[in-house]
C-alpha cells in the first residue's frame, strides 16, 4: 500500500513503526502516604506550576488534586526502592498518558494537553505490577485544542496520516499470520511472527489507551496473574517455540485477529496534540528500557531485536513530523537528536543478519550495556522535547 510522504524509505524486512500518546484530558491523584492506598486531599495546582509527585514504594503523594484545563505538567520523582510508573486514566481506566521505568531516585516530567473539565484517576505502580496506588484528579475549565502554528499542524496531518497506515498494515499482518497459524504451518507463522507484530509497536501507546484490548493482543503469561486469559500473540508465540500448536490454537488466532481490526479502527480516531506526539517519542524509548533491551518481551522467540528496531523507528518517526518545529526552537537540540539516534541505530544494526536481526540470546553482556548507555543518552534528549513543542 503507498506510505504517507512522510516516510522517506519504503519498508524493508521489518515494517517501520511510529506511535503516538492521546493527550486529550488529564487525570491524577494526590495520596498521602496511606498503607499502599491513595487518599485526595484539596490542594489546587498553581496556575503554569507543575504537580510534584512523590511515588514511592507505598504511596503516590502529589502536591495538587486540581488544575484548570491546559498544559499540566507531572514532575514524579521515584521515592522509593522500585522501579516505578506513573498513570494517567480515563473513564473506564482508560489510558490517557503515562510515564515508565522511573528507576529509584529518578525525576521525569510529564506534560499533558487537557481540553475538558472533568475526574479522573491516576496510578503509581511501584514494581511496575498490578492496579498500583490510586487516586482521584479533578480538571476544571476547559482549554483551546492544539496550535495555530502552520508547522504544527502540519505536523499532527502527517502524523495522523502515519497512524492510519500502520494500523492497516497491523491488520494486513495479522490476516497472513493467523492464516498460518490456522493452516498448521508452524515455519511459516514462525517467519511472519516479527514482521506482524512491528506495526503494533507503532501503535501501542495509542491502544493503551482501549481497556483491555492490549491485554488480550499482547499481554505476556504474568496477565494471569491479574485474572485475565493469556491469548493474542504471545499465547501463540509460546505455542509456535514452545509447546507446539495446541487444540485451541486456532481459536487464540481467530480471537487476535478480531481484537487486532477492532484496536486498528479505534486507532484512527484518535486526535494527536504535537505534545502527544512528542509524549508518544519518549513512551517508545521508555518501551524499549522496560522490554526490549532486557529481552523480556520476546520470551520464547527472542525476537526482541526486532522490537526495538520498531520502536526505535516509530520515536525517530514521531519527532520527524515534528522536526521543522524543533529546529525553528530549539536547533541544538534538534542537532543533539540526530547524533544521538544514528548512534543507537548504527549500534542495533550491528545485530542484523541481512534483512534479519539475530537472536536475543546472541548478544553479550557488553552488547546490551552499549545498547542500553546508547538508549539513556537519547532518551534524556527526547524528554527535552516537549518542552520544546508545548503550545503556548
């Protein structure tokens, strides 16, 4: 199918992959520490300050429990001795924005755009597992959506465009992967597997945001320990490298393709923000340092390479549409960005056999150390850039 103008080159042996983080209401929770649960106290953010948030191992303390609609900026710093996340929910825990892998002692800053008043909930999950510690967040008033400026939206055009496209290629996927698994023919899904899969890592961030969709199409086996049914596409990945096609498997497939066109078309009607692109740039590195690069994502194919490959691209891709806007703000960041991506690319390209990456388990422990000092250093340059895009 043609690729939006966008994209330079056409897609090789692996799709390339961009996502985006619908920005469109805020949600959070100011907690005290209470036992590992959340309790709102009455603070309102002051206006244009950020909303510190303490998140520790059994608490999420944030300094505000309201903000007038606009851009509401999170400063959450890890307090305590797990890896932590910060969510951001909808109605229906719907994911509105997030922030992983905030080791102890790290700070990150969130920005999100939010257009309408309302109550929400918000989520520290120390340990990255579980509901986490939960609060309520209240948005009053409401607030112009996106920018004036040409360059901007000329930027969420393209992204969209992008979005729209990789969605389809996802289903594409999905169709001749399944078709395989449901023929029995264990080579060739084995072969399709990777390829498939690369247009969700464009796309992930966004079908956070859908209830339980995620889950079911790419919940690793841990999903049963929260009550839900281990399906999608690592159910079958364990069935096609581990225990062989099951008398189910068919089923599983049917399941995921259904789940796949439904997330696909949701996808397409979500409304970017140039914040939420650049929010979406950071959440892909943020995918890559959780999953990714500690192999633990492809946990029976080892296919992780090729993870990280989509999710690379799909950040490059985010701040690409977003790149006549950083220069004309900030160039030497823009100059920063460039370095630091051919870097990290010209380090993972090193694992390509041909068309093909190699095995997770190939890599040494000084391939994944330079991969991972590599993955810092851009990340901590495409934080910057949200501050940069953030409408004014």
């Amino acid at each position: 199918m043609p690729r939006p103008a966008l994209r330079p080159a056409a897609r090789a042996a692996a799709p390339l992959a961009a996502t985006i983080v619908a920005a469109l209401v805020l949600t959070g929770c100011a907690d005290k520490p209470t036992a590992g649960t959340g309790s709102t106290a009455g603070s309102t953010a002051a206006a244009g300050g950020p909303i510190t948030v303490q998140a520790g191992d059994t608490a999420c303390t944030l300094s505000a429990t309201t903000a007038k609609a606009g851009t509401v900026t999170f400063q959450v710093t890890n307090t305590g001795t797990k890896v932590n996340e910060f969510y951001l929910y909808a109605a229906g825990d719907r994911i509105v924005s997030e922030v992983e892998n905030i080791t102890p002692g790290l700070s990150r800053e969130l920005k999100v755009e939010i257009t309408e008043p309302g109550t929400f909930t918000t989520s520290c999950k120390p340990g990255m597992v579980g509901d986490g510690i939960r609060g309520t967040f209240t948005v009053t008033g409401t607030a112009a959506k996106g920018s004036t400026d040409t360059k901007v939206a000329k930027a969420i055009a393209d992204y969209k465009a992008f979005v729209a496209s990789e969605a389809d290629e996802f289903v594409e996927g999905t169709e001749q992967f399944v078709a395989a698994v449901k023929a029995g023919d264990v080579a060739k899904a084995k072969s399709l597997y990777a390829e498939a899969r690369h247009p969700w890592e464009a796309i992930e961030p966004v079908a956070e945001g859908f209830g339980d969709l995620d889950p079911k199409i790419d919940g690793r086996e841990d999903v049963v320990a929260d009550g839900m049914t281990f399906s999608g596409y690592h159910r079958l990945e364990k069935d096609l490298w581990k225990d062989g096609l099951q008398k189910d498997s068919g089923a599983v497939a049917d399941r995921l393709l259904a789940d796949v066109k439904q997330i696909a078309a949701k996808s397409k009607t979500v409304e970017p923000t140039a914040l939420s692109i650049a929010g979406g740039a950071k959440a892909l590195l943020d995918e890559v340092a959780t999953g990714k690069v500690t192999g633990e994502e492809e946990r029976y194919s080892h296919t992780d390479l090729w993870d990280f490959d989509g999710n690379l691209e799909g950040s490059q891709q985010a701040l690409a549409v977003l790149r006549p806007v950083i220069t004309e703000r900030d160039p030497a960041l823009q100059k920063a960005l460039d370095a630091r991506f051919a870097e990290l690319k010209t380090l993972l390209g090193k694992h390509k056999n041909g068309a093909d990456y190699t095995s997770y388990t190939s890599l040494t422990a000084a391939d994944i150390k330079a991969l991972t000092v590599s993955l810092d250093a851009l990340s901590e340059q495409v934080a910057k850039v949200p501050g940069v895009v953030e409408a004014t």
